[in-house]
C-alpha cells in the first residue's frame, strides 16, 4: 500500500504542475460548455426570438394572435417589395402576406422546424383560431425531464464533460511517455515495482480527477452558464446513477489514455492519436453536433463511438431520470471497452518492454 | 562474488551479447568497457531484471539492486525531496527508515542545499548527484552505474568518482560502465572489455592493462579504430 500511496503522490504532484494538462481537463470543457449553452440556445428553442411582420387586411389582429412562443411581431413594411428587401436584408425573418392566398416569406437562413411552426400559427390564425387557445387544447408532457423539455446548456454539459473526461488521454500518456524516454520506468520496474502496480498508480488519481471534472461541468451548468445569460443545469434526482455514470465513462477514459501511453512512442504521436482520437469520437458521438440532428444513418454510425455510450448513460440520468436498469446497456458497454483497452495495453507493454 | 555465465541475448536477429562470462568480486569497482552498441547496456538491463537472457545465467546473492542509469531517470517537476521520497516510497521505505537513507544519501551526494528546488532547475551536476542518490536509496549490494558522468564539470566528475569510490563495501558490487577511460582506470580494480557482445579482455585491472601505459591503449588495441556509430 505503501508503495500504491507514492506512486498516487507522485502522479498528483506531477499532474499539479502540469498546467497544460489542467487547462486541457478543466478549462477547455468548462468554456466550451459556457459556448456551446449559449451559442446552441436558439436551436433548441431556449430563448428563440424570431422576429415578423404582417402585411395585408386586418394585419394588426393576426400580428396580434401570431406573437408567443418566441414569435414577436415587428413594424410591418410599407408594401410587399419593402418586406422581401427587409427579409431579404436579415431584418425580418418572417413575412406574412395575409389575403385569401396567404404567404409566407422566409428568411433562408432561418431553421426549418422555425418556418413550419410559423406557418401552423398562421394557418390556425387564418382558421380563425388563436395559436394559444391551441396550445393549451393540447398539453405536451416532456417524461422524466426536469425542466419539461431539452435545452441547449442540458445537451452541452454532459456532451463536452464527457470530451473534457476522455482528454484524460493527453497529460496521462505524455507523463507516461517521460517516464520511458528518461527511464524513470525502467528504474522502477529494476526496482521491484510490478508493472500493473505503476498502472494502478496512474488510474486511481485519473479517475478521481474524472470524478472532480464531473462535479465542476456540473457547477459551471449550473452557475455559469445562468451567469452568462443561458438557463441554468436542471440537476438530476438521482445523485448515485449519475455518479454511475461519470465512474462507467471513466472507465472507458482510462482505458483509452493507458493505451495510448503504452502504445505512442513519442509525446507528437500521443497527442496526435490521442487528441484526433477524441475529437473523431466526439464528432460522431454527438457531442459536437447532437445526434438527433444528424440523419438516420449518422445516427446508427455514431452508435460506434464510446463518447455516444457514455452521452447515453448521461442522458438516461439527466433527462429522462432513468433508474439504474435504463443505463445498464451504456455502461456495460463503456466497461467492456474501458477491459479490453487495459488489456491491449498490457499486451502492448509486454510487447515492447520498458 | 557475481558470477555472469555464458549470458546470450539478441534484439530479434542481432546479436547483442554472445556467450558472456564474468566474475565480479565483492567490494570491487568493477569497470564495463566498450564502444558504443558493445552490450554494455543490455548487459545492464539483463543484470537489474529489465531484459531475460536467451542463454545463460547470473549467479550471486544480490537482491536489493541500485540502478543508477545513464538518463536523468527523475521526475523534472518534482523536487530533489519529493524525488527522493518517491523512490523511496515505491521501494517500500517508509516513516524513520526512509527519514535516515534520505538524511544518508542526501549526505553522501551532498545536496542538502537543493532538495526544495525542482529537478528540472538543477544544474547538470546536481542532477547526476540525484539520479546517484535515488539509486542508493535502498542501500544495494550490487549497485549498476551506467556512465554516470556523462556531462558534468570537471569538479562534479571528481566528485562523482569520489563518491563512487566511497560506496565500496564489503557486501556490495559495483558495475561501472563510461567511455572515460581515465576514470575507469582511477577507481576500477577490475575491468571488462567487450565488444559486439563478446568479452575480449577481463580480470584485474593490472592484468588487463598488462605492459601498456593506459587502458585507452588496451582498450584501442582490442576493439580497433572503427568507428561504430
């Protein structure tokens, strides 16, 4: 145990004074939440503010019906070629050219759910229904969420907490890397230190630090982002299957980083392997771009990548409020590959030797 | 007394060493000679466990080894202490034992005046002195120093071979490899030249050096003018 204890010390020390390191595990998730939060918030209608105008008989009173939901009526142009030239400008979005033919007119550049919720608006106004009166006719139960529906700052947290865990990678096997080029680890295992006790010595601290991460992302969704003008993190009721989930990814993460270091000859090749590794993972997991944007054959693609597995897991706990049973299938996989890559790296060392 | 029987290894089709015997002698300095790519380093590895042998064997009672390697085998952003604590700890030295082997080779590599500067700012010196200290933690009985003057001042090499000469004990082994012939034959009193993996002169040091003003001249004569890298 003694030997364990100085072996975590010693990685703590030296990950303390890796600023780099710190930066990439701490600071890079925690402002690309910050980012993603608020740049993504109109894309899941957080704060959507679209912003249109109605020319034509009794304009005032559909104006006056359409607005809500993130509609605002603006000053209605002069005439139809004054709207395309303000739609056409950017500084409407929206036109309706109410009359027996109704029409709308659409900025390109706004999204399509955007248009088609506008054009159901207008064809219950022009129905002679008001868009609220409908709303309510129906109510929308979003099951499990905590806020009622998914928000952009609910969508970046654990996708970029999940990035920022696999990142682990980068200061795990460029420590790892020193240790061989300077022969530290030599020294070490001429010491009588066992090689799987130096790898137990490097996944414990790792690990903690994941579990660190965690609890930070967490704060900055909950504290930040609000302070920069998003939603706050809506926490989840069940602390234990979120911790779950953190320790399943983790697991996974150093798998990934052990490998690495056990693999990369060189700090460049582990950077390179490790960074474009995660960011591959990451683009096709649905971190970058959810995946319920992506079409129907991405979405079965980003099915191969770890960072989707543990988003999964993430999202069982955080927004459908899932019990222990709904992220089984996510964190069985993520310790299958989290094994198997500890495996590989053993094999891969005893390949190689020290 | 190390015996080294008839040790072979190769890296995949080349042979490193090739039926290698060698007798070192307690409380000797034993002096590892060769040209670069010889086997001194590999006979090394095999020595301190890091590399099997194909063939052959290493007979003795050594147990508890100190490798002192030719890299700075340090960790850069930790301290000369946590450094010294740390190897310390993974060898399992522990509360007054590993106290009273700091106090001991802190003092006998004189670094008392650096041990809260971090490795990386030492000077060239300071930096052998420590990988030196850290391989006699756990005071070995065969201590394995691989070129451990490689560049240092002039001062720091005399205090260095000093030291080195200083750790002989009854009990204990040393094996020491370096190019510097000079200093091998001021603090060696047996030696071994080898060369592509074969040992070609070994035994003390006044037997190899037999009529010949300096081990250069021997170990010149022996292993030829051609340079290998």
């Amino acid at each position: 145990m003694r030997r364990l204890a100085a072996l975590w010390a010693k990685e703590w020390l030296a990950l303390s004074r890796d600023l780099h390191g710190l930066a990439v595990l701490f600071l890079m998730p925690a402002a690309f939440i910050a980012i993603m939060s608020l740049a993504l918030s109109d894309t899941f209608g957080d704060r959507m503010r679209v912003d249109f105008a109605v020319l034509g008989p009794d304009a005032a009173r559909i104006a006056s019906d359409l607005e809500g939901d993130g509609f605002r009526a603006a000053a209605a142009p002069a005439n139809e070629a004054a709207a395309r030239d303000a739609v056409r400008q950017g500084k409407l979005s929206l036109v309706l050219l109410a009359g027996p033919r109704p029409v709308v007119l659409a900025d390109p550049a706004l999204p399509q759910p955007q248009v088609l919720a506008f054009r159901m608006r207008a064809l219950a106004v022009t129905l002679g229904a008001r868009p609220a009166d409908l709303a309510q006719a129906i109510e929308v139960e979003a099951v499990g969420m905590p806020r009622g529906r998914l928000s952009s700052v609910q969508q970046s947290v654990p996708a970029w907490l999940i990035f920022g865990m696999f990142f682990l990678v980068l200061p795990m096997s460029s420590l790892f890397i020193v240790e061989r080029r300077d022969g530290t680890l030599a020294r070490l295992v001429a010491q009588g230190v066992p090689f799987p006790l130096i790898l137990a010595g490097k996944i414990a601290p790792y690990f903690l630090i994941n579990l660190a991460q965690a609890g930070l992302m967490l704060l900055v969704g909950r504290s930040v982002v609000p302070w920069l003008g998003g939603e706050a993190l809506a926490l989840p009721a069940r602390w234990d299957l979120l911790l779950l989930a953190a320790a399943c990814t983790s697991v996974a993460a150093l798998g990934w980083g052990l490998l690495v270091a056990a693999g990369a000859r060189t700090l460049e090749q582990a950077t390179v392997i490790g960074g474009v590794g995660n960011i591959l993972a990451a683009a096709l997991g649905g971190i970058m771009v959810p995946r319920f944007v992506m079409p129907q054959a991405m979405q079965r693609w980003a099915e191969l990548s770890p960072m989707a597995w543990a988003l999964d897991a993430f999202h069982a706990v955080m927004l459908r409020e899932g019990a222990g049973a709904a992220l089984a299938p996510a964190c069985l996989k993520l310790l299958a590959l989290g094994a198997a890559l500890l495996a590989a790296a053993f094999w891969l060392h005893r390949r190689r030797g020290v | 007394m190390l015996k080294i029987e008839s040790l072979s290894f190769s890296y995949g089709k080349t042979k490193v060493l090739d039926d290698v015997t060698l007798s070192i002698p307690d409380r000797a300095v034993f002096g590892l000679l060769g040209p670069n790519g010889a086997g001194k380093t590999t006979l090394i590895s095999i020595l301190s466990g890091l590399r099997r042998p194909a063939a052959g064997r290493v007979e003795g009672d050594s147990r508890n080894i100190g490798l002192v390697p030719q890299e700075l085998a340090f960790y850069p952003m930790l301290t000369a202490r946590e450094n010294l604590r740390f190897f310390g700890g993974v060898q399992n030295l522990g509360g007054a034992r590993l106290r009273e082997r700091l106090e001991a080779v802190v003092a006998f590599a004189r670094l008392d005046g650096v041990l809260d500067r971090r490795a990386a700012e030492l000077s060239g010196g300071l930096k052998r002195r420590l990988n030196l200290a850290i391989g006699l933690l756990t005071e070995p009985d065969l201590v394995l120093l691989d070129e451990p003057t490689v560049g240092v001042d002039p001062q720091s090499r005399a205090f260095l071979l000093e030291s080195i000469g200083a750790m002989r004990s009854p009990a204990r082994h040393i094996l020491y490899t370096s190019h510097y012939m000079e200093e091998v034959q001021a603090i060696c009193d047996h030696v071994a030249i080898i060369d592509a993996g074969r040992v070609l002169a070994a035994g003390p040091l006044a037997a190899v050096l037999g009529g010949a003003a300096s081990l250069e001249e021997v170990f010149l004569g022996l292993t030829n003018r051609r340079l290998r890298d």
